[in-house]
C-alpha cells in the first residue's frame, strides 16, 4: 500500500508541475475562437447582430410569473389594478403605496435597460469602424440611437436623477461608479438620440419590428410632451414641438386604427396600422409569458398550467367608463366571463374585470405559447397625444377634434364638439386613461401633468393628496420610484431616492 501511494503520490507531482508550467504559457495566449469586443466588430452582419442585442432588454421586465412582473409597476402604481396573487409582494408594496427600495421590479427595469444602453453604446462606439455599406451603417446606428433613448427615456422618468452613460465601459472606466446627471441633461441625450435616429434613413413602417421612422417620430413626440409638463416644466415651446412631431406622423399616413378592439392582441396584426412600435415574440422561441400574469387565480379557464391572478382592473375603474363605451363592454378591453377549460360549453364567472386587450386567445384556450407581442406605442397614442399639445398651444383646432374623435368613433361615443380649451383638455386626458389603460402609459402621464384620474367624479386631482378608490393616498414621494438598494450598496456615488 505505501509503494503504491508513493507511486501515484509522484505522478499527481508531475502533473501538477506539468500544470504549473504550462499555465503561465497558457494564460498568455489569446483563444482567437472567442469573441470579443476587439475582435467581434469586423463584418457588417456583426453589426446587425450586435443592434439586434440591444431589443432583448426590451422583454426582460415583461416576465412574468408567480413572483409577479416587473411591467405591472406602473399600473399598480396608478392605483387602478388589482392583485390576487399573494406570492408577489413587490405588486402589494407599490400597489399599497408602501414601496420600498429592495423591490425587485424597479431592480429589473435599472438593471435591464442599463444593460440595453451599455449594448447601445457598444453599437454606437464600434459601427463606425466596420468597412460596410454607408447607408446601411446608419440606419443601423439610428435603430441603436432610438433603444438608448427608449432606455433612458422610461429610466428618466422612473426614477429622475440617473448615471448618463454614453460610452463603452469596461473595468477600468471612470464610469464604472457613475454618478447621477440631472434629469435635464438626460433629456438632452434623449433628443439628440432620436434626431438622429431621425435623419438615418429608416423606412416609414417595419414589419419585422425594427425601429421604424414612423417609431422614432412618434416617441419624440412623446418626449416633447412629457418635457413641456413636470418635472421640467418647459411649457408651451415643448407642447409645439410636441403638437408637430405628432402630425408628422398623422400627416404621414402610414398608420390607422384598428377597426376592432379585437387586432390589439391578435397575432396576426403585428407591426402593423396601429402598432407602431412593439416588442418582439415568437411562439415556441420567445413566447410572451405574460399571458401567465392576467389569467383570473384558479379558475380552470386557461391552457396555462399557472393561473396566477396577478393583475386585473379595480372594478371603480371600469364602472367608471361611460355605459355607451365599447371599451368596457364585455369581450373588449375587459372580460368577466370565460369558457371552463375541460367543457368550453359551461361559463365561468371571473368574480372581477380581467385585461382582455393584452389576451392571447389562442394561447390561453389551446397552446399555452403566445405569439403576441406587447405593443410599446400605438397610434391612437399618437392621435391623442397631437390632440392634447396642439390643443395648449392653439386651444381645440379641427384637426385636433379630429384626432381625438376618431378614438371615440371607434368607442361608440359621439363626436367632441364645442369645448373651451380647459375642457379639451381634461377631455383628452380622460381619452387617454381610458383608451390607454394597462399599456404602461397612465402612470407616466399621471407624473408628467401631477393629476390622477377620479373614478368617481370623473374628474381630476392634483396627484399629491389623491386617494386611491381603495384607500391609500398619494404623497410626493410617489412621484418617482426609489433608486434600488441593491445599486446603491454598489455604486456608493449614487443619492438615495427622496423619501426611501
């Protein structure tokens, strides 16, 4: 026994010498097999790639499950949505007004879209340097301007002050721990991304999904309105710039609503009329899995093993709709009612209004693998965005009645007419809540005009006092969501949030 140790005790010497020495050489060399970002940017087709990078932190918040979703923030944020899945105590926190800074979806939105803008700025840093056709070089460098701002745009507004970071960062950047710029300062990169995604040649419309110039219009539209209101406040100057982007793209005609409710989540109308721009998914590839997150809790009427409960509508919201609205009927924005799924003869009752504008059908009665994807801006936002900045520039023109009549139309409301400028405008705003519901839009628009919607007098409250139909008031401190914890510990220049 001990020749034997002694035998195979010199061997594992040897090999452990032979390791020793070959290391040293070994960690000298280069694998040249691996990518890296000296040696990836070469050939046009790594450009592509590396834009197309930049969309997949665009899906990252929309996953769902029990834990629930990152992307329902902002609707239990506006205090407009109901919970009944107990596990996701991040939905209860901002739901209940009792959000703090360890919650992980506001850590999903930082995380995601910072990783988006570092993508971005890779793009943006190495395109230039690869031998490749000029005019397809910069329309890949305006799909990449267009992400950044999208990036920074939702985090701006989100969480005010933030890290503005433009270039590559590696290890020994400076910018590694970066500090917070001042909300204005990431305003200014958010515009100049999008003129120049503007002027890169990217075509009206795109039918795969790609950023498109009717995209990039319509949101720098919608930055010049949420400039001209709070926190920046730069008023009427802003509202043109946003009234006009906004018509550019009317005037384009390149887009038209839905005839039915029922396109806004059917498949086979991706990219398309009304879906300007959207996120991207693929059944049996990239299926949308939020489908998981808007099934009513256990009620057997889904193909999906996990009915969760995790977001529906508070019914003072939906009972606050006019009853002539198509939108509240039954079957169009909302369902209460649904086939049992083991005898789709028998009729389930929800016991509650569930979000059927975002419901895969095919996916929730036979699949369980959406194929639909998540609209980011859709043109009826576009209508009632032109409506709103023209009418606080030039009060309601015809033009703007027009645009805001035409979401109406489609409600089965009749026509707008006749109105002073202040009345406009609340009209519009209330377009907006009630078209534009669970779409990630309301809460944003509640921080930019400091109002919240009433469902009982239909009216609006400034948003610091307003009262939730369930209880809890708002104060200042919601105005922004809390900078997350988990970015504070690791990055000691940044400021907490006011308030968390």
């Amino acid at each position: 026994m001990k020749t034997i140790i002694k035998k195979y005790g010199l061997l594992a010497l040897a090999v452990g010498t032979l390791g020793v020495t070959g290391c040293k050489k070994f960690l000298n060399e280069t694998d040249k097999s691996n990518f890296t970002v000296d040696n990836y940017f070469t050939k046009p087709e790594h450009a592509r790639s590396s834009v197309n990078a930049i969309y997949a932190s665009l899906r990252d918040p929309m996953s769902s499950g029990f834990g629930g979703g990152a992307w329902t923030m902002t609707e239990f944020a506006t205090g407009q949505a109901a919970t009944d899945l107990g596990q996701a105590v991040d939905s209860y926190f901002v739901k209940d007004l009792r959000n703090t800074a360890d919650n992980a979806y506001g850590l999903s939105y930082w995380q995601n879209y910072y990783k988006g803008i570092g993508n971005a700025n890779l793009s943006i840093a190495k395109i230039p340097g690869i031998a490749m056709d000029a005019a397809e070089s910069k329309r890949l460098l305006g799909e990449a301007h267009f992400l950044r701002a999208w990036y920074y745009f939702t985090l701006v507004q989100l969480f005010g002050n933030i890290p503005l970071i433009t270039e590559p960062v590696d290890l020994a950047s400076p910018q590694l721990r970066p500090k917070q710029a001042s909300a204005e300062d990431v305003y200014k990169v958010i515009v100049n991304d999008l003129k120049t995604a503007e002027a890169s040649g990217l075509p009206w419309t795109d039918v795969s999904g790609k950023v498109s110039l009717g995209a990039v219009k319509s949101l720098l539209a919608k930055v010049y309105l949420t400039m001209a209101g709070y926190p920046l406040q730069k008023g009427a100057e802003y509202y043109d710039l946003a009234s006009k982007k906004a018509e550019e793209v009317l005037d384009s005609k390149q887009f038209k609503l839905f005839t039915t409710y029922n396109d806004l989540h059917n498949p086979a109308k991706k990219n398309v009329d009304e879906n300007i721009f959207m996120i991207q998914y693929k059944t049996q590839i990239i299926p949308g899995n939020w489908q998981e997150l808007i099934i009513p809790y256990n009620k057997n009427i889904s193909a999906y093993s996990s009915e969760t409960g995790g977001i529906y509508a508070t019914g003072a919201f939906v009972q606050s709709y006019d009853p002539a609205d198509l939108r509240a009927k039954e079957g169009q924005f909302f369902f209460t009612k649904f086939t049992n799924q083991d005898d789709r003869t028998k009729v389930v009752d929800l016991g509650g209004y569930f979000i059927y504008k975002i419901f895969d059908v095919v996916a929730q009665t036979t699949t369980a693998n959406s194929d639909l994807n998540w609209s980011l801006i859709r043109y009826a936002d576009v209508l009632l965005i032109y409506a709103e900045a023209s009418n606080e520039v030039n009060g309601p023109g015809a033009k703007a009645y027009d645009a805001v009549n035409q979401v109406r139309t489609r409600a089965t409301l009749p026509n707008l007419t006749g109105l002073s400028k202040e009345q406009f405008r609340e009209a519009i705003w209330r377009e907006r809540w009630y078209e534009l519901c669970f779409e990630n839009v309301t809460w944003f628009d509640m921080a930019r005009l400091r109002k919240a919607f009433n469902v009982e007098t239909k009216g609006f409250d400034n948003y610091v006092g307003h009262k939730f139909s369930y209880g809890p008031v708002l104060t200042d401190r919601e105005l922004l969501f809390p900078i997350p914890s988990r970015e504070l510990r690791n990055n000691p220049n940044l400021i907490p949030t006011k308030g968390y």
